[in-house]
C-alpha cells in the first residue's frame, strides 16, 4: 500500500508540473517509513499547489498527514504520511540537502511522470 501511495503523490506533483521527481524505498534502510518522494517547484505558489494537491488525494484515499513542515517559507515542504514522507524543494534548497546522495542506498522506484 505504501509503494501505490508513493507512486501517486509523484504523480501529482508531475500533473502539477513538479520537476526531476524521485520515489525512493528506504523500507530495507530503516524501520521509520518505507517511501521518500522528492519534486522540485520553481516558485513558492508551484510548491504551495504540489503539496495541497497531494494532501488532497491522499485524504480522498483516508490518508492523513502526521505532519508538515516548511508551507510557510516553501524552500523546501515536508508532508508527513507515516510510511511515505514527500519532499518539495526549490532547486537551490534541494542541492544544498541533496537527499537522494545522502539516501543513495536506497531503491529508486520507476514512476510514470508528464514533469
């Protein structure tokens, strides 16, 4: 169920114009989640629309966020669903976190995208 959740919230953020959208499966790296799905947007309003849209497809599916972190500066959100965690940057805040170097053990898992 985590992997179909991952792969739909990439798919909104392609349908919502996110760039270079990764899904990595951590779920043999660590018992804390099974998914990371990392977009960038290229201005505050893209990243506020990619995360409100995910939320509201994942609540459609009776997912609740645990948490977010970073609406309000939108360099880089962080939406909270227990088993997937998503990740908007901006592209100079995403360099700079570089997560999936510092996650490159993990999986990556092959997602179709229109971004």
């Amino acid at each position: 169920m985590a992997r179909k959740l991952a792969l739909l919230c990439a798919n909104v953020a392609a349908e919502h114009r996110g760039r270079d959208i990764r899904v990595l499966d951590l779920s043999k790296l660590t018992p804390m989640l099974d998914y990371f799905v990392i977009a960038s947007g290229t201005s505050r309003r893209q990243i506020h629309t990619m995360a409100d849209e995910i939320d509201r497809n994942m609540n459609l599916l009776g997912e609740r966020k645990m948490g977010i972190e970073g609406y309000a500066a939108s360099r880089w959100v962080l939406l909270d669903y227990g088993s997937v965690v998503v990740h908007l940057f901006d592209d100079e805040t995403r360099r700079y976190y570089d997560l999936e170097n510092l996650w490159g053990d993990a999986v990556r898992v092959e997602c179709n995208q229109s971004g």
